[in-house]
C-alpha cells in the first residue's frame, strides 16, 4: 500500500516538474542529457530551431498603406454664433382700470387685433347716471354763473356771490369730465395692433381694477435677444445684420439687424447682451423661441485640411505631407475647426498632399503607399 501511494506521489511531482521546464523554456536545454540518459535522439531542440526558420523576420516589412486629401485654399470668416431668444417687440397684459361687470367680449382667443379695437365692454349703467346728473348740474351752474355776472355789472350782487358761481361752475364743469372719463373706460381698447392670447374672464363676470383679462403680443416684428463674450465687443456694431435660425423652423435662416449693444458687461459671464430686430411679417416665428445667431465676420483666404489629418503630439499638432513615396513629418499650426476641417495658420500650403488615414503608424520618412478611401458602409 505504501509503495503504491509513493509511486502515485512521484509521478505527480514529475508531471510537475515536466510542466514547469515546458513553461519556462528549460525543456529544449535540458532534453539533450535527458535523450541520451534514456538513449533517445535528441532531435527537439533541432526541429524547433527549424521551425522557428520557417518564420518571418521582422524587418521586412512593407510600406504602410495610407489614404490622402488636399489640403485646399478657401475663404473663412470668423464668424460669432450664440444663442438666444426670441421676444415680442410688445407684450402687454390687458387689465380695467375700473371695477366692473363684463357685459361683451368682442375677439376669440387668438384674434389679430387693430389698434383702437374696442375688446371689452362693462356695465354702465350707473356711470351713464352720474354722467346725467353731472350734465345737470352742470346745466344749474351755468345759469347761475350768468345771473350773477348781469348782476355784478349792474352792481346788484356782492363780489364774493359772483366768485361763489363761478366756482362752482369749473367744479360742476370737473364733475362732468371726470363722468365723461370714467364713462369711456368701460370700454377697454387695444392699445396696438397684435395677435391676442386666452381671455381670462367669461361675459357676466365681476372684475377689479388691474385684474388681467388677455394678453397682446406685437409679433409681426420680433426682438432677437444673445449675449456674446466681451472680448466680441468691437466686432459688433447697431445696424449690423446677424444671420438667425430657430429649430423649430428647420431650413430657413432669417436676418435681423442689431438695434441696440447694452452699455453694462454682466459681470458674472463677463458677457454683453445685444438686441436686434427681425422681420416677422410671415409670422413663422413666435415670441420665446430658442434661436441661434451668427454674426459674421470679415472673409480671409485660408488653408483647410481634412480633422483625421491632424496628429496631436503633446501640445504640438503634426501632419504627415505625402511625398512620392514617403511621409514627411511637418509641424503645424491650426486655427478655426468646422464641418470636419482644419484652419492651418502656418505649416503647408495650398495643393499638398496630406495623410488622413494610417498616419497614427508613421514616423518622418516612413515608407507609404497611397491607397484610394475606403467606401463607408
């Protein structure tokens, strides 16, 4: 039993140890003593060095292939973008100035509006009594008034009576106005032409004085609100035309003109709000939309080159100029990026010929081979 149980532990620890030089390489150095311990070839270490001849060296490697673009002259503008939003050129909340009974509602919610258009209508009854009574009394007044002035030429009446009646004429005169007055608020008006919102009252209703009942927007012509950084400041100016456009109305680009630049440079983004006026005869755009604004600049002459040609190198950018049949490694300096472009301010010029694809593999003077693009999936 125990010679069994020793054998059983001595295979184990060979099979270890096999496995280990296997591992670690030691088995091909070690099998020429052990073959001819146990009287076999030892042929390992020579079919391995025969196979390892078999594989390719290293340093044969081709050329890298590489796809390329020109680099092109255009012409930019350094343009300012922000956005915004859209405001109404007058928005008011229409409200009595008077308590009162509604009686007649003359628009339907949503109603383009003249200026001067009679809205609402109040009860006015009592108003048109004290409107009465006050032309009667006035009436009253009048006729003393004249009495007493026969009389003072005639020197019947005193001085004082005299003032008396004319004072209280001008008073009865003020009571009628102010009837008069309060008579014609019972109509309440537009004060200018807009497209109405809600009403907020039904006929029959008891309103206050100042309780709102609809709101009017000016929205034929619109205000065009961004800011911009202050470092824009001296690129803007009034009566300078921004390009606008608004999400919800894909497709179309609107002109607005700046009106006015805010004198005051808000302090927490040290950034200048700007006003400007649009057009909105169509009525395509409405009073708190998301806007975006381009400003733009003066155009320049410019070289662009594809984004995926810019190798950055820690602060450095490079690019990989394609030159017969080798890279040359050219350091850059870019500017301006949009619509998958590249501004070089200074580095290559118009017409060369720039890596855009395999680049991340060269080196300067590695060999190439220029390979037409790949077609997108």
């Amino acid at each position: 039993m125990k010679t069994s149980i020793f054998a059983i532990l001595l295979l184990i620890l060979i099979g270890a140890g096999g496995y280990w030089l296997q591992s670690t390489g030691r088995l091909q150095s070690y099998w020429p003593a052990a073959a001819a311990m146990l009287g076999q070839p030892a042929q390992t270490g020579n079919a391995t060095a025969a196979e390892g001849s078999t594989q390719p060296t290293r340093g044969n490697r081709g050329p890298t292939p590489v796809e390329v673009a020109d680099a092109m002259q255009v012409r930019l503008s350094d343009d300012i973008t922000a956005i915004g939003s859209l405001l109404s050129d007058a928005s008011v909340d229409i409200a009595p100035e008077t308590s009162g009974r509604v009686v007649d509602i003359n628009f339907a919610d949503g109603d383009r509006v003249e200026q001067g258009a009679i809205l609402f209508r109040f009860d006015g009854e009592l108003i048109s009594a004290t409107v009465a009574d006050a032309e009667s009394k006035l009436a009253l007044a009048e006729s003393n008034f004249r009495r007493n002035e026969a009389l003072l030429k005639s020197k019947n009446i005193a001085q004082s009576a005299y003032d008396q009646s004319a004072t209280e004429l001008s008073l009865a005169r003020s009571a009628l106005d102010l009837a008069r007055v309060l008579k014609n608020k019972l109509e309440i008006r537009a004060p200018f032409s807009g497209t109405l919102g809600f009403r907020q009252v039904s006929t029959g209703a008891y309103v206050t004085a100042g309780t709102p009942l609809v709101h009017l927007e000016k929205i034929d012509r619109l205000k065009v609100s961004f800011s911009v950084p202050e470092l824009q400041f001296s690129r803007l100016s009034t009566g300078q035309n921004v390009a606008v456009t608004a999400d919800a109305v894909a497709g179309e680009t609107f002109t607005a003109t700046i009106a006015a630049i805010d004198p005051l440079v808000e302090v927490s983004g040290r950034a200048l709000r700007v006003q400007a006026l649009l057009d909105n005869a169509a009525l395509k755009l409405r009073p708190g939309m998301l806007i975006r604004v381009t400003v733009q600049g003066p155009s320049r002459e410019a070289v662009t080159v594809p984004e995926a040609a810019i190798v950055p190198r820690g602060n450095d950018s490079i690019v990989f100029l394609a030159e017969e049949d080798k890279a040359t490694e050219t350091k850059v300096r870019t500017g301006k990026r949009a619509d998958g472009t590249v501004e070089i301010i200074e580095g290559i010029k118009p017409g060369s010929k720039v890596v855009t694809a395999g680049n991340t593999r060269l080196s300067n003077g590695s060999a190439i081979q220029i390979v037409k693009p790949q077609a997108a999936n």
